[in-house]
C-alpha cells in the first residue's frame, strides 16, 4: 500500500502516505466498517484520529486527514462531511499557533507533546524536556563544569539504533549491510558505522517522513528553510543529538538523580562493560533504564554526536554546538570499557570517517 500511494499520490507529502499507511496498519479501515454499522461513525473517527496522534506522534490535522481519507475511500463518509470536518480542525490549530508568536514552549503545549514517538523506520524515541544543568570538563571532576542551557525540548532515542532498524535502511537504499562482527544483529546495536553512515541514516528517515532532512552534504546543519545554521534548536530533522542534548538526556534531564552512571551509581545495573559484556555487544534494552526512560546510555557502543570534539570554556552557554574541527564526539563507552568510560563526564573523539566495530549513534529530533 505505501509503495502504491507513492507510485499514485506523487503530489503528496510523504508525511501523510505515512500517517495513513500506519492507519492501515493499525486495522482502522476494519473498525470504521465496524462502527458505520452501529451507526457511530463519526464518533469513532474522532477517537481513532486521537488514537494516532497519541500512539505516533501525529499531528491533528494530519491524523484527522488521514482516517477522514480511508472513511470516504470506503463511501461510509461523504466529501461535504469530510471538507466540513476539516475546515474545522484546521482553524483550530490556526487558532492554537496565532495564540503565541514563534515556537509554543513545553508548557504550552503539554497536552499535545507525548512521552514517546516512534519513527516511519519504527525507531523508538523519548521526549526530553528543555533545561539547564551543569555539563562536565570531561575528565570526570565536577567542579570545573559549566552552565548549559537548552531552550528547545526534543526527542532521543529510546535505544541506540539497532541493526533491525539500519538493515532495513539498507535494504531500501539497496547498500550493503554493515558487518556485525559475528555477533549476531537483530536488536544489537548497530556498529561499524562511520558518522557520515550515521547522518546518512537521519536524512533518510526526515525524507522518509516528508520533513526537511538535518545535514547538508558537507555534514553542516540545516534549518527549515533549507539553509546551513549552527543553532541546533533551529533543525527539525532527524539529526545526531548534540553533545550537550547527549549529556542532559543521559543525566536524566529534569528528572535527573545525579548519578555517575546513566541511570544509576552501580555501572553492573545499567552498563554492558569489560566486567560483563563477554567482549561483545549486547542486545538494547536488557539493562535499567534511565530517568527518562533511555537504555544503553552508558556502555554497549560509544555514540555519535553532531559536535566537532574541542576543549569545554567556562563561560555560560545556550544550544551549545562545536562545529569546526576535524574529530567527532562520542560518548557512553562501550562494551570493552572499564567503568571510567560509563560516566557521564567522559568524552571520546573519532575521526568520522572511520568505522569502529565499537561506536554506533542514537536518533535526536528536535520539537517544532
């Protein structure tokens, strides 16, 4: 269905071919067929429309679209209806956006913004609400950190990106899947991904979902417009989070206990190390999860970040992003580490080029 929609929509966005492919997906041409006959239809596509903006993330207007299109694909609505329904539903997000001017912040739009999403490639992500904390000197003392502020909430993975996950990029891009070392794939975390692999992967997934990808061909972020910036609060694709968005999240943002570790003080609990991994990678998820509800944040594979590795300053900083240099940030540690690599305050600096059969990368999406 979604290759057909493509092949016979062109026009359309593939934001929506999405949302309605995943109504499909979902069974909800069966239950409208099922709830025309109690003659309860327009209620129910009510609720289904809430349904996909509360399991997916979807928007109103498009979720409202989406099962409005499979309701008069099936003749049990009419177009008058639909056009009517819709006229209503778009005045109203007119109406919620003129209410402030630029971006609504977390608070203002709370009721909308869920607690989890999950991606067009069925990645999992978290929400991470906007903040300031104390980010480390990256050699693990405290006292020589710095303020940060971050003044756009966004997503982050739920789990670093799985080889289930990259395989099936692969697959559709026709490339040859990255080799798993013999330790099997599935839900292990991909490896031998170099950071342009990795940014390869996140323009996919943004054109996958008909939204403006994050990176241009030399690595540079894009904003909306098309236009390279240095603001990361000003990209809305799929991107690698930032070192600082890194850090805040794996602390725990505001939820954060203080823990050296990404979710607890014991690295046993949370982190597949040189002590247990068996010299391996593990299969995501299989640890304690953090405050926001992240796994593998420490350990298991050093992750990609969008920054370029320099020195930390002491002066206060808001979206902070290094982008010169010639070395990418990593963070986590991985499976061969020893317990210094897991704490939050440790950094690690790669070529980007390269491909290490120890370091892969999580998903970031900043909120619009």
């Amino acid at each position: 269905v979604n290759g057909l929609l493509k092949d016979f929509c062109p026009e359309e966005p593939r934001g929506k071919i999405f949302a309605i492919t995943q109504c499909l997906r979902e069974g909800i041409a069966k239950e409208l067929i099922d709830s025309s006959k109690r003659k309860t239809i327009r209620i129910e596509m009510s609720r289904f429309s809430k349904r996909m903006q509360d399991d997916f993330g979807m928007k109103e207007e498009i979720s409202t679209w989406s099962v409005d299109s499979i309701a008069l694909a099936l003749k049990l609505t009419s177009e008058e209806e639909v056009t009517k329904v819709m006229k209503k539903t778009s005045s109203r997000v007119i109406e919620q956006r003129s209410e402030h001017l630029g971006r609504r912040t977390f608070a203002e739009k709370s009721n909308e913004t869920r607690a989890e999403m999950i991606s067009a490639n069925r990645d999992e992500l978290v929400f991470v609400e906007c903040g300031s904390f104390l980010m480390s000197d990256g050699r693990g003392k405290e006292g020589h950190s710095h303020e940060l502020t971050l003044t756009q909430s966004y997503y982050i993975g739920k789990y670093p990106v799985t080889f289930e996950e990259y395989d099936r990029y692969c697959d559709e891009k026709g490339t040859r899947r990255l080799e798993d070392e013999n330790w099997g794939r599935g839900r292990r975390p991909v490896i031998n991904v170099s950071w342009w692999d990795a940014i390869s992967y996140c323009n996919w997934l943004s054109e996958k979902e008909g939204i403006r990808k994050a990176y241009d061909d030399k690595g540079n972020f894009l904003d909306k417009d098309g236009r390279t910036t240095t603001d990361p609060s000003k990209v809305f694709g799929y991107r690698l989070p930032t070192e600082a968005e890194w850090e805040y999240a794996a602390r725990g943002g505001k939820k954060s206990k203080g823990y050296k570790y990404a979710g607890s003080d014991n690295p046993d609990l949370v982190a597949w190390y040189t002590n247990n991994s068996g010299s391996k990678t593990q299969e995501v998820g299989q640890k304690k999860r953090n405050e926001l509800g992240m796994f593998d944040m420490s350990g298991n594979i050093w992750e990609w970040c969008s920054d370029f590795y320099g020195g930390y300053s002491n002066i206060r900083k808001t979206n902070p992003f290094a982008f010169d240099g010639s070395r990418r940030v990593s963070r986590g540690g991985a499976w061969y580490s020893e317990v210094f690599d897991l704490l939050l305050t440790c950094r690690n600096a790669i070529l980007p080029e390269k491909a290490p059969y120890y370091v892969g990368f999580r998903l970031c999406l900043t909120i619009s």
